[in-house]
C-alpha cells in the first residue's frame, strides 16, 4: 500500500534513525530490525542470483515473503535455482509477472525491445511489476551492495524509499563479495550455477554475458551500452519514451 500520506514522515524518520543507528551492525542485525519492525508488511526482492538475504530470512523470520520478478527472459539455471530455493527455505515466494507476455511484447512493440530500448523493456518487465508487487507493503529490502555500482555507492542500510513510499532495507550495503562468498560457504546457501560459469551479476538472458578477465563483476550487463542499472533500485525509477511501430510515442510509467 506504500504508507499512508500521513505517515510518511513518520517512517522517514524511522528509517534515518534506523540508518544511523544500524549502520556498523550486522547483516542480520539490519534485517532483523526490519522483519520485527515491519513482520508481514514487508517482503524481500531477489533474483535468484544467490539465496544469502532468503537464507537469513527463513532463520530469522520463518514465512517472510519474498518476491522474484518472472520477466520471460530468465534462464534455465535461474529458473532452476529459484526451484531449489522454493523446496529449501522456509519463506513464502511470490512470483510476478510482466502484464504482457514476451510474445504479445513483441506483437505491440515490435521484437527484441531491450536491444532497441532496454529502458523501455525493464519499466515493462521489471519496474511495473515491482510496482504492483510492492503495494500491500510498507518496507522492502533487497541485496544490493555499495561496491556493486556507482549509483549505489551511497545507498544506506535503510533508507526512505521517496518515489514508492516505502522504507527500503539494504542489510548487504556495506558487504563486500569476500562477505557474500564467506556466508555462502559456512551457510551451504543456494546459488545460481551460472556464479561458477563466468557470470558473476545475472539478469535477462539477453542482457548478460559472460565477464572476461580482468571486467568489473557487471561488464556483463548491458554490454555495450551506458545502462547499468534495470531501474528498480533508482529513485525515481528509469522512465522511457517508446516509439511504437505506428510512430506515435507513449510515455512509460516512472516506477508505476
Ligand atoms: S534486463 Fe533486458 S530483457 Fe530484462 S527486462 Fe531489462 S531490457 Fe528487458
């Protein structure tokens, strides 16, 4: 529902406190502030890459929600891991969908839209159903790092999500990928087959390749353009102009 006008303030300000006060604690002690805080009007994003953020979740909160945007371009092994990851761990998985499927994509826009307009393509297929799979919460978290991008370098353990509303929860901010693999070995926690493969950030299958020697973990993604970022975690989300096959435009929904 994102919180009440009313209520904005008031969790804004209890995510800068939290910020500050939670900002040298654990991984698990952010999240645990947050899934007590906020319990069922809360969910977790993931993307399958790895479980670390699930793995906690299902010790600390059994039953937390997590959400995984089924885009159409997944690959098999991500699809796969989110299988294994449904069988292990003790959380509720909510799977969402873009409105169109990739074959009625393509009817209305013509085919192969994220190699014309990726930015188009993820409001379609990422940032429009994080929007409508965000609504019955108050609070989100996902794994994001500082280290990961430019634009997230700042990100705070918590921080006060404006565009949405929200109460965004960043218990992995300030990890680095020696943290992330560490957790993995002692917890035994699932992950993505492709991590060993040469694909250290995963997407669409589309938009990732392999990383060579020597390329920061997301030259995969978006290779060749300046897009670096899908839009969820932007504020305020990527928004795009589509030219559509009859050659009038429409303008695509800010995280909407
Ligand atoms: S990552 Fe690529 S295929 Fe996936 S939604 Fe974005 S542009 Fe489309």
């Amino acid at each position: 529902m994102a919180v009440e006008e009313q209520m904005r303030g008031k969790y804004a300000a209890l995510a800068a406190d939290a910020a500050a006060g939670l900002e040298t604690a654990s991984a698990q002690e952010i999240l645990g502030w947050a899934l007590e805080t906020f319990e069922d009007r809360m969910c977790i994003t993931s993307s399958m890459e790895s479980a670390v953020l699930i793995d906690m979740a299902g010790r600390l909160r059994p039953g937390t929600h997590i959400v995984f945007l089924d885009t159409g371009y997944h690959f098999a092994e991500t699809l796969a891991t989110l299988e294994q990851v449904q069988e292990r761990y003790p959380v509720e998985i909510k799977v969402v969908r873009p409105r169109q499927t990739v074959a009625e994509q393509d009817a209305l826009f013509g085919a192969r839209l994220h190699d014309r307009d990726p930015d188009a393509c993820c409001n379609l297929r990422k940032v429009e159903p994080l929007r409508r799979a965000l609504e019955p919460y108050d609070a989100w978290a996902s794994g994001i790092r500082r280290d990961e991008t430019l634009s997230r370098q700042d990100i705070g353990v918590v921080d006060w999500d404006d565009n949405r509303g929200m109460v965004k929860v960043n218990p992995l901010a300030a990890w680095t990928q020696d943290d992330v693999d560490r957790y993995i070995a002692e917890h035994d926690v699932i992950t993505n087959p492709l991590l060993a493969q040469g694909y250290p950030s995963i997407g669409c299958a589309p938009c990732t390749r392999k990383v060579k020697p020597g390329e920061s973990p997301r030259a995969g993604r978006w290779a060749g353009s300046d897009k670096d970022e899908c839009g969820l975690h932007l504020d305020p989300p990527t928004s795009t102009t589509l030219n559509l096959t009859g050659g009038s435009f429409i303008n695509l929904p800010r995280g909407q």
